[in-house]
C-alpha cells in the first residue's frame, strides 16, 4: 500500500459527528462504524464499513463464513477491527482504546438503512 491515510480531527463529545474523510474505502459509506485492518500500520490501512469488511472476510474464508460481530458476539469483523480515530489526532488508535473513543463509536450505527 502506498498511501498514507489522513483523517480529520474528532471530538468525542461530539457523539455522531463524524470527520468527512470517515467513510469506506469500498463503498464510501459515510457517518457509520468503520473498521480497519488488524496489525497493520494505522496510517496505511483500509478503512471498510460492516458489509465491506464481512464482504472481505467471506471471500477470504468461504460462502456462508459470518463474522462474531455479525451473529451478535464481539466487534472484529475477520482481520478488522474497529477504526477508531484519536481525539485530537489525526490517525487511528492501537489498543487499548479509551472509553470515550468507544462510546464515539458506538454512537455511530452500523449502516446507512
């Protein structure tokens, strides 16, 4: 990958506010949960929403694979795991996350519908 992801600053109190560059790199899903790939460099990864990401993971696994985050168990969704920006940053938290960049997160639905 050649790119190196910028993401605009975030406030956590602003629960639902969501950067304008937040969105899939698949299907530009905007203002949703995002997730991004597990143990690659925050500012290198993609950025999929939760139908890209199971998308992603059923290719990489086979037809009928769901992911825990699907059946209910859990938030990674195969290698992803959720892409949660750094208050006052401009790249992507490693673990642990802080409660208020859960709660930011949460906040956000899983889909446009």
């Amino acid at each position: 990958m050649s790119f190196k992801r910028r993401v605009s600053i975030v406030n956590y109190k602003a629960i639902g506010m969501v950067p304008e560059d937040y969105k899939c790199d698949h299907c530009e899903a905007h203002g949703v949960k995002l997730w991004r790939q597990f143990q690659t460099t925050a500012d290198q990864t993609n950025l999929l929403c939760a139908e890209c990401a199971e998308v992603e993971g059923r290719e990489a696994n086979h037809k009928h694979w769901q992911s825990p985050f699907k059946k209910g168990i859990g938030k990674q969704i195969g290698l992803y795991i959720p892409a949660i920006p750094i208050e006052g940053d401009n790249t992507y938290w490693e673990i642990p996350i802080p409660e208020d960049g859960w709660a930011w997160w949460n906040s956000l639905p899983v889909n446009n519908n």
